[in-house]
C-alpha cells in the first residue's frame, strides 16, 4: 500500500511540475467565445475573441486582439407595456495586447493588458419613431488577471476576468471568461 501512495504522490508531483515552456520565439493563438439564445428566440447574443501574439522573451507575449459581439433583442418590456421594439448592437474591439505569465508549472497565473479603438453601432425602432441608429468610436484599456492550465505542451484552458475602461472614464467588469490557447511553431 505504501508503494501506491508514494506512486501516486509521486506521479501528481511531475504532472503539477512538468510545464509547457513558454520561450522566446513561439507563438500563441488564443480564442475565448460565447453564444446565448432563449428559448422563444426573442434575444441572442454571440461574442468571439481571437488573439494572436508571438512570445518576445520567456513567459511574455505580445500581439493582436479582436473583440467581436453581436446582441439582438426583438423587443424590451418594461412594467407589461413595449418600450422598444427590434434592437441590436454591434461592438469591435480592436488593438495591441500584451500577456505575461509567471510560474514554471502547469498552472499558470498570468496578468494581461489591452488597449485599441472600439467601434460600436446599435439601432432600435419604436411607435414614435421610424427607427435610431448610432455609431461610436472610443478608446478603451483592458487590464485582465488570469490563469493558464497547461493540459500538455501545445494547449491550454484558460479562465479569466477583467475590466473594460471606455474613454477612461467608463469602467464596466467584463465578467469571468473561459477560453482556449495553442502553441504555434516556432
């Protein structure tokens, strides 16, 4: 019995200690995503977020990112009565990001940081009028904590959470967010 204790003690030690070595030269792809829909198909939502960096020096990244969601609502309520009907809002985020990671484990914590320029549309009609439309363009910063769990050399899952500042003034949660990595050639 002490054999298969020290077996297995031993074989959890190497699987946290072995690591995926994050040098100079690789890079990393990385995809975070998410789609809800309601059961009478009266809202939907969809966001997709590719990244693509290149590792610059062991265990830090930078890159390209891109935000991407859709939101469509085919009406709001508001105390039994429509106040709107069709409405829909489009964003895209798009700029320089930079990751580091610390650690030489499996699991590892990693501090992100991303700014750009976020384009962002929404339209709505309602009774009165025959429809609203705008667009905006602002500058935003997104500071991210995460963690990384190397399942072998090449992937990862990744979970994560942040802030979204707008113009520097606006600061909204961006909530937690689960995502994949891959580690591209080199």
């Amino acid at each position: 019995m002490k054999t298969f204790s020290t077996t297995c003690i031993f074989a959890l030690l190497i699987s946290f200690s072995s690591f995926a070595q994050l040098d100079k030269g690789y890079w990393l792809g990385s995809v975070e995503g998410s789609l809800a829909v309601t059961d009478s198909r009266s809202y939907w939502s969809l966001n997709m977020s590719p990244q693509l960096m290149k590792l610059v020096h062991k265990n830090l990244a930078i890159g390209l990112s891109a935000d991407f969601s859709y939101f469509k609502k085919n009406s709001s309520y508001f105390n039994g009565t429509t106040t709107f009907g069709p409405f829909s809002e489009f964003n895209l985020e798009i700029g320089p990001v930079a990751r580091k990671y610390f650690g030489n484990s499996k699991l590892k914590p990693y501090v992100e940081l991303g700014t750009g320029i976020l384009i962002y549309k929404w339209d709505y009609k309602n009774d009165e009028t025959s429809g609203l439309n705008e667009t905006r363009y602002k500058y935003y910063l997104n500071p991210t904590l995460g963690v990384s769990y190397w399942l072998h050399d090449r992937v990862s899952i990744n979970l994560s959470t942040g802030y979204n500042i707008l113009n520097f003034k606006e600061v909204n949660s961006s909530g937690a967010k689960i995502g994949v990595s891959f580690k591209l050639g080199k």
